[in-house]
C-alpha cells in the first residue's frame, strides 16, 4: 500500500472515526484504524463492537492495499503535522510496520492486518428515510440530557425514537427518561418512516451522531432494522447496534389533568434559580417554589451553610402552592426552551409538573417533585 492524502482531509477523517475507539482495549486489533486504500479513495473504519464509523476521502494512490494502525496514535501524529502538508502512508508486505512521511518527518507505526479486524455487519435495514441534519441534531439536543446513567435499567441508556398518529398526523418523536424527568420532542415523520419499529439509540452512539451533525451535513439518511441503525452524513456512515430492550409506556407518566398554570420569564427565573442554588452544598439539593397571587418565592434551605430567597414576579392566579424541584433539573430543562416564556402546569405537590414553551409546543418536559 502506497498513498497520498492531504493533511486536513486526513485529519477530519481520522477526528471522526477515532472517537469510537476505546482508550483501553483487551482486544489489540480493537484500538486500531482500518486502512483502504483502492480507486483514488481511502478509507478508515474502526469500531468498539458496537459502533463503526466508516469516513472516505480522495487520495493519490500508487499502490492499493490495506492495513491497520493505532487509531489514538496516528491522530496525535497527523494533528501534528504542520497544515498545509501532504501525507504519505507506506505499508511494506514483509515490514508488519506503516512508514507515515510527511516534509522531513518519518514515523514507523506497528500494523496488524486487515484480516483481523471485525465487521459490524449490518445486515438487512429495510426502513429508510432522509432527515434533515437540522431536525435530526433537534431531536437528539432537546432530549439527550435526559438519558439515565443507571447501568442496570439499560433500556434507558439511549433516546427511543419511533413514530405515532398525533390529531391524525405522523409524528417522530424522541424520547428519554433517567426516572425523575423526562423528555419529548417531535415533528412531522419523514416520508418512508411509515411503519418502522420503535427504536432506541444508545447514549454512545448519541454522542457520536451529535458531533456528526456539527460537522456540517444538508442531509442524513437513516436506514434502521430492529437491531442496528445506520446513518449516512456527507462520506461518513455511523452504524450502531441498538438498545435491545422495552423503552417504558411513557405516555403514562405525561399528566393530562394538571390545572394549576404558571407562566414565568424563562431568562429571570433560571438566573434566579442559579443564584439561589448557589448555597446547596450538593449539586441535588432542592429549590422551593412557592406561588400565591402573582408572586414566587424561591428559596433553598442548607443546614450546613446558610440559605437563600428570591421573589420574581409570574403570571399565576391559581390556589397557593408550595413545592420542590432538583434546582439542577429545573436549570436543564429551561435550558432547553426556545422562547423568552416557559409554561409551567402543575397539580400538587408530589405530582409531575409538565413544562414547556407554550401550549401544543414540539417539546415536552415532564419533572418530578421533590420533598422540601
């Protein structure tokens, strides 16, 4: 194997595959990039046995053929490169070695062949659609920060993703739940969805389909089965198993029946909950709110060091109510709102409050009380 790449073409490349490799790996083939170089193009895969990232770029080839080298090093290597600078990549058949020569640099990279890497096969994905990367990095952005951490209910490590009938009308809707809040954001189902299974995405290959997205795609096509997804962003491809499990009835946690309406400055209220949450001594401590004709008090209480109010004047004329959020949660949420309002519906004080930004908005937050 004897090739030319481009040092940015390179390097883009390597930054978006490398990223799936795990640091530390039993497995050695595991913490390499695949290398093929054939027709002008050379492409890098690498894999966790869970996620692939396949990127193909132009190259000078004089020689085709393949190899692997360690993902982590040939990145640092080709970072370091000045910019401007063309790459050569050289692979001796007897060698077990990869000679990378850019300008007067000379680095020699121990290979392990091809014929050892794995395959994430995909097998047959007969639901395909195309999403607009926009969409797309909406759907995941409003939802991510919702995924639960909880190892042992795995089937809420990821965003489920599927499609439903809303008012006559096929919506996707994403979904996540850690078990304290939850959630939802949805928009008209994409020609082709029609009848794919409901799907949930995991927390790492999420992470990954975000970075994709800010990298600049028009499209995204998704092809899904029930066991692996694959989306194609411009010369990228991420192919991912999926979460084997049941996502949870979630509609049911979603109160209908909540008539107590509170309309805050989204702005005003998230700066007052950080102010006043800055005497909790641990990052779950609860803020109270309490609202009575027009007014409400924020207040968190620290055995340890202190505590804090503040009054900000809402628009509520319902009955008095005093009540408990993690002042982090509530942070995250309104973190998420799009307009200067956010639009709080609550029942009482140990029910779930829905929030959002108005009335029938795409996003849907739910979030449990907390005793205070």
């Amino acid at each position: 194997m004897r090739v030319t790449v481009e040092r940015a073409a390179l390097l883009k490349a390597l930054g978006h595959v490398h990223r799936v490799v795990e640091r530390r790996n039993t497995i050695p083939i595991l913490s390499n990039v695949l290398l093929r170089a054939e027709e002008g193009t050379l492409r890098l895969r690498a894999t966790d046995l869970d996620i692939e990232v396949t990127e193909t770029i132009p190259a000078d080839i004089t020689e085709a053929g393949s190899t692997t080298v360690p993902a982590y090093m040939i990145y640092d290597i080709v970072r370091k490169l000045p910019e401007g600078a063309q790459v050569s990549l050289e692979m001796t058949a007897d060698m077990g070695q990869m000679q990378i020569r850019s300008g007067r640099s000379r680095f020699m990279l121990q290979a392990l062949p091809e014929s050892d890497f794995p395959d994430l096969a995909a097998g047959d994905l007969p639901h395909r659609f195309t999403l607009p990367a926009a969409d797309l990095k909406r759907l995941i952005e409003k939802t991510q920060f919702a995924i639960s951490t909880e190892e042992t209910r795995y089937y809420l490590n990821g965003i489920y993703l599927h499609t439903l009938d809303v008012g006559g009308q096929l919506m996707m809707r994403a979904v996540a739940t850690d078990g304290h809040r939850l959630a939802r954001v949805e928009l008209p189902a994409p020609t082709g969805s029609e009848g794919m299974p409901g799907v949930i995405i995991p927390r790492k290959a999420v992470a990954e389909i975000v970075k994709l997205v800010e990298d600049g795609s028009e499209n995204v096509t998704i092809e899904l089965s029930s066991a692996k997804v694959r989306l194609t962003f411009d010369g990228v491809v991420l192919t991912s198993k999926l979460i084997d499990g049941t996502f949870p009835d979630y509609q049911r946690v979603i109160p209908a029946g909540n008539d107590k309406i509170l309309v805050v400055e989204r702005g005003d209220f998230a700066k007052a909950v950080d102010r006043v949450s800055t005497i909790s001594s641990e990052r779950g401590r609860a803020v109270k709110l309490a609202l009575a004709d027009g007014r409400l008090t924020l207040t968190v209480n620290n055995p340890d060091s202190g505590s804090a109010t503040e009054e900000i004047e809402v628009d509520y004329d319902a009955a008095p109510i005093d009540i408990g959020f993690n002042a982090r949660y509530l942070l995250d949420i309104t973190a998420q709102l799009d307009g200067d309002t956010a639009l709080f519906k609550l029942a009482d004080p140990g029910s779930p409050t829905v929030i959002q930004d108005r009335e029938g908005a795409a996003a849907l937050y739910v979030l449990m009380p907390m005793r205070v």
